[in-house]
C-alpha cells in the first residue's frame, strides 16, 4: 500500500510539473509581440531583426500597389490585435483602416524618405530604421534586435556584391536597358546602362512614348524593364515595336515564385535580366548569321547572273563569226 501511494505522489508531481511548463509555454507563444506591416518587403526586413519574439504578418499582396490597394475586413482584423505597425508612409489606406479597427494600443513606425528599397544601400537604410526604431519600443530585446540587424546587413552586402561581381563576370556589365522608373536606381547599381526610364502607365504621355520608342530604336536597347505592381502592357508594347526582350520585376517580394525574401527577389531580378539580354543577343547572333547568309546568297545569284550574261555575249558572239564564214 505505502508503495502505491509512492507512485501515485510520484505521477501527481510529474502531472504537476508538466501542466506547469505547457501552462509556462503557453504563456510565451501568447505573450509574443503582434508586428503588422503594411507590405511584404517590410515584414521580410523585420523578420530578420526579429527572428523569435514576434508574430509578424502584412497587410497587402505582394502583387498589388501601396496606393492602389482596397483593404477588407480581413485586414482590419489584423490590425486590430497588432502591438506595433509599420508603414512606407505612403499609404491612403492606413489611416482609416487603423481607426476603423479600434486598435488604441498600437506603436507606429514610419519607414518614410528612405529611398528605393530594392537597391542593397537602401534596404540596408530599412532595416536601419526598423532596427533603431524597434530598440526604442522593445528595449529589453535590443541585444537581440542588434544582432540580428548587423548580421542581416552582413549578407544583404554579400548576396549583392556577388550579383554584381557575376555580372562583371559574364559581360553583363553596362548593356543597354530601358526600365520603369522605380528600377532605374537599382539596375544602376548594379552597372547596367539605363537610357530612359518612364513612370507609371497613366503618366505616360504621347511624347513619352515618341522619345521611348525612338530610344528603343535607336540604342542597341537588348531589355525593357517592367515593374509588376505598376503594370506591364506598355514595356509589352514597346519591346514588341523595338525587339528588344521584355523583362517584368517585381518590388515585393511573394509577388513572384521563387521571391519569398527580399535577397530572393533581387536575386530573380537579375537572373530574368541576364536571361533578357542572353536572349537578345542570341537573337542578334542569328540575325546576324541570316543576313550574311542572305549577303552570300544574293553574291551567288549575282554572280550566276554575270555568269549568264557573259556566256550569253559569248554565244552571240560565236554565232555571228559563224555566220560570218
């Protein structure tokens, strides 16, 4: 008997302690900070700053437009629990959204005047400002934050330093592009020769499209660069008159297979531009190749025709002596 009741307090105590560590668990997993971006590309920058601490979700599809974009209820949802939002700063929407969602305890963060976010430097200026601004609110994680902040800069500079020596590498280096305009830093930055860029389609003028057409035309252009989010019928359009190849990216990353993260998406960025101007110029090759061809061709029938017209004097000629005797 005395040994039973052993048992019995022995299995009371390992209920007791595991209802204490799944109760302690519990406690973490809902105790973690609710972080709401508004877009894809913030919410991968945070994810990085912050790998454990947090839930962190986004607001809009990657393959829409910040100032286009028509929130739901879905949304409002979302931002009604968050701890902490942040934002592009260029949102419409945000603001109604937030009030619409009750949410009275929430800390904004403004990621505004930043610049291109897809350019390395400027990504790094983000995740700069996410990190700064996200040691003020969590103070007790900033060993955390600044860790994890340092090294994400760390492989942003080497994922992109070894985009561009790759580049360089295979002679990609200055080719000839057209590109929307909210490319046009970034593929500067990484060498190549952008000689026109042109906004969004409904600021497009005829004149645009006159001095982009010509552009095309007239520059040995191998690519015309698209923005997804923006549209893409024009460079379409364009590529299709010019003969250049028509290369989309996108700015978000998610928008895309194959671009979850924002190394990802630069990565595929350059990968299509490569394969653009690979093709291109594969093209140009065998044009190049046809036209000789057709060169040789017409030098045959030309000299075949000569040829006729010699033999032909040659036989008249012969006929009159004849005659002649």
């Amino acid at each position: 008997m005395k040994t039973l009741n052993k048992y019995i307090i022995l299995l009371i105590v390992i209920l007791s302690i595991t209802s204490t560590i799944n109760s302690s668990q519990s406690k973490s997993n809902t105790s973690k900070i609710s972080i709401i971006c508004t877009n894809s590309i913030l919410a991968d920058f945070t994810k990085n700053i912050l790998k454990d601490n947090a839930t962190i979700d986004y607001i809009m599809p990657p393959g829409a437009c910040p100032t286009h974009f028509d929130t739901s209820p879905k949304d409002m949802s979302k931002i009604s629990s968050a701890n902490i939002l942040i934002s592009l700063g260029l949102e419409p929407w945000l603001n109604d959204l937030i009030e619409n969602s009750g949410n009275k305890n929430y800390t904004l963060i403004k990621c505004s005047d930043l610049g291109e976010w897809n350019i390395p430097t400027g990504a790094i200026k983000y995740v700069e400002n996410i990190e700064k601004e996200l040691s003020l609110i969590l103070p007790n994680l900033n060993t955390t934050i600044h860790k994890n902040s340092r090294k994400y800069i760390k492989l942003i500079n080497t994922t992109s330093n070894n985009i561009k020596n790759q580049i360089i590498n295979d002679n990609y280096f200055n080719k000839n592009v057209i590109s929307m305009q909210w490319h046009e830093d970034f593929l500067e930055w990484f060498g190549f020769n952008v000689i026109y860029s042109y906004g969004p389609p409904e600021s497009i003028s005829a004149q645009d499209i006159v001095n982009i057409s010509l552009a095309a035309s007239n520059n040995e252009v191998s690519t015309i660069v698209d923005n997804l989010q923006s549209g893409t019928d024009f460079g379409a359009r364009i590529s299709s008159e010019s003969g250049s190849i028509h290369v989309i990216f996108t700015n978000f990353p998610g928008a895309i297979p194959n671009t979850e993260s924002y190394l990802d998406m630069i990565t595929y960025n350059i990968q299509k531009l490569t394969n653009g101007i690979s093709t291109y110029e594969f093209k140009q090759g065998e044009i190049f190749k046809l036209e000789n061809k057709i060169i040789d061709i017409e030098i045959q029938r030309n000299a075949l025709f000569v040829g006729f017209i010699i033999l032909g004097f040659i036989s008249i000629l012969m006929i009159i002596i004849y005659k002649k005797k």
